[in-house]
C-alpha cells in the first residue's frame, strides 16, 4: 500500500496523509491533471468517480460523483485557489448537487496536496483542514481516513 502515514490531529484540525510511489514527480502530478487518470484512482474502489468539470487552474472548479455499489450517485466539487505544477495545488473541498455551494448539513473543507521528489521517488501529502472539530468528527465517521487511504492505495497500479 503507498500510504506511508496518516496523522488526525483534532488540536489543528487536520488530517495529514502522506504516500510514496516510485515514479518522478512530474508522473505523479499527471494523476491531478488528468481527468481520465483522476478518475481511475479518487474515491475508495467501491465508490468509483466521474469527472464532469475539470478546471485545474486558480479560481476553477472540478465537480465530480462518486457511484456506489448499488449505483447511488454522491456528488463532490473542488473550487481551486492555487496551482504550483508539477509540485501541489491547493482546493475547498465540498459535498453538493453538481455545483459549488455545500450540501445542507456538509462541510467544506481546505486541501492541500504537495508533491516531491524523495530520492528515486515522489512523496505526496495530503493535508485537509476542517473547519471545525465536529466538521472532522462528521467526516471521519463518514470513512473519510479509510476512503482516502484506500483511494491512494490504487495509484501504484496506475504508474
């Protein structure tokens, strides 16, 4: 499995997971960039994503649903506030119906991805802030820990 750490701290209110993969920087950053390869590894096995809006550029929007197993669609948009390629990037984080204001009751959380060369290999980590400790306690109940850790878990396979 590529993650290498994962540190809940309700203190800061964050949660930091940390992956490495043996492949350059720049190959790994292409997982961000492109849609298609998006797709094929956010969101945990089961609940496999679409990319209906990729903009990744600052002040752009990605919208995206995750399908469940018994086909329920759970929508999810990311509004971009900064692009440092091939190294990170940085994006609000939401539950909605197929635009960028939260669900009712959600969320909205800041993530910030970095990406660097670790001798021969890339480490990557993923930092999502909360904006409150019930907000980190909501999500985590939702399987947020367990959903990420097993979306990184299918990258290796992709480079």
């Amino acid at each position: 499995m590529t993650v290498t750490n994962v540190v809940h701290d309700p203190e800061q209110l964050t949660l930091t997971v940390t992956s490495e993969f043996g492949a350059p920087v720049e190959r790994v950053w292409q997982l961000w960039e492109d849609p298609r390869l998006l797709e094929r590894w956010w969101g945990p096995p089961t609940y496999p994503a679409t990319f209906v809006d990729h903009d990744l550029s600052p002040g752009g929007t990605m919208r995206y649903y995750m399908t469940s197993p018994e086909g329920d669609k759970y929508h999810g948009w990311w509004k971009v506030t900064t692009v440092d390629a091939p190294h990170g990037l940085r994006f609000d984080d939401g539950f909605g119906e197929d635009s960028t204001t939260a669900a009712d009751g959600m969320p909205v959380t800041q993530m910030a991805v970095t990406i660097e060369a670790v001798d021969a290999a890339s480490r990557m980590t993923i930092v999502t802030t909360y904006p409150s400790v019930a907000a980190m306690e909501q999500l985590v109940e939702m399987g947020m820990v367990e959903g990420l850790s097993e979306a990184l878990g299918q990258i290796d396979a992709l480079l």
